[in-house]
C-alpha cells in the first residue's frame, strides 16, 4: 500500500476532518437537545405533547437521513430560510439523530423507579422540576452505553453531507481516489482511520461518564 499521497494531501484530510467533526458536533448538540426535549413530551401527562412526540419519532425515525438533507439543503432556502450550508445540513442530521435520541431517553425514564416521581409531586414539585431535577439526571446515568452508540453512527451519518458537496473527509477520499488511483486501499485506510478517531473518543468519553457515575452513585 502507497501512502505518499499524504505528502502532498494531508492539509486537505485535516481540513476536512475537522469539517467532519465541526458537523458533529453541531448535529450532536442539536440531537440532544432536542431529543431530551421530545423524550420529555413523550412522557408528559398531556396527551396533546405525548402524540406530537410520538409523531415526531415516527416522522424522523422512518425517514432517511440523505432525504432530510436534501430537504434542508434545497426546501428551507425555497421558504425563505436559510440558517447556511453547514447549519442546514447540521440541522437536518441533528433533528434526524433526535428521535433515536429521545428513544435511548425514554428507556432511562421508564428505568427510574416510579417512586422517585411520586416522592417529588408528594412535596409538591411540578412536573417540569420532576423532570429536570429528579427523573433526568437518573435517567441519563442509566443510559450513557446507548447514548453512545447514537452519537457514534451520528459520526458515521455525517459522511452523508459529501453527496451535497460539503468538504468534510469523505468528500476528500472521492479527490484521493480520482488523483491517486494506485493509493486506494491506503486512501480507504486513511480516511477510516480519522472516523475511528471520532469514534474512540465518543467511547472514552461515555466510559469515562459510566465510570464516574457509578462511583457517585455509591
């Protein structure tokens, strides 16, 4: 295998590792926010909030992601709005991983004990400090290992911004195949080797907070 390629291209593979990553994490944030969001309708005692996010996790979990940016890339500037090329296409993989996002929540809820609710609305507490001060903390403790795999396939989702033109490390390998035809296997290596990067440090992190929770919660 010829790896000289990287002599004349490893600024470019940086560059685009690092759109990868930006977009990442722009989606990651996205995806929890929003997940946590519609994990909480879900669960709510309204039934209005509870069909909107049963509706939602239907809607972007049955959807597939390249449509969504295709949706964003091209619908949101024909309504008039139009966040950015990165925004848009951060956006449609943000709202995409959310769903699966509220479904690993969702699991952790229904994962912490009944009582710890009923002790919080028998002192009087809301349902959105229940939520927020008692129930969520628990719950995201219960589910950092499937949170984790999300955001990890959420890494390897990103590659899907190349087909819109968006420079990230996948757009990359397309120019290292076509100027360095006899360096292909090396080019497949290299660039999987930058999304094992992103992905060993999603696994780091989520043992590093397993870890850590469960010495607190001792």
């Amino acid at each position: 295998m010829d790896f000289s390629f990287l002599q004349d291209s490893y600024e470019l593979l940086l560059k685009g590792f690092w759109v990868t990553l930006r977009v990442f994490l722009a989606s990651g944030l996205i995806a929890l926010v929003v997940g946590t969001l519609v994990a909480v309708a879900r669960v709510s005692p309204v039934p209005a909030m509870r069909v909107v996010g049963t509706a939602y996790v239907t809607l972007f979990r049955n959807t597939p992601l390249l449509l969504l940016l295709f949706i964003t890339y091209y619908g949101l500037p024909a309504m008039g709005i139009d966040f950015g090329f990165f925004w848009n296409v951060s956006l449609a993989a943000g709202l995409y991983t959310a769903a699966f996002v509220c479904e690993a929540l969702r699991s952790g809820i229904n994962g912490v004990p009944l009582g710890q609710a009923e002790a919080a609305r028998a002192v009087g507490m809301p349902f959105t400090m229940t939520m927020t001060q008692v129930i969520l903390p628990q719950a995201f403790r219960l589910v950092v290992p499937p949170i984790a795999s999300v955001f990890i396939a959420l890494a390897k989702n990103t590659s899907l911004v190349a087909a819109l033109g968006l420079a990230d490390v996948a757009f990359r390998l397309q120019g290292l195949l076509r100027d360095y035809p006899n360096s292909r296997t090396a080019a497949f290596l290299t660039i999987a080797a930058m999304y094992i990067v992103i992905v060993a440090a999603i696994s780091l992190v989520a043992s590093w907070a397993e870890r850590r929770w469960k010495v607190e919660s001792r």
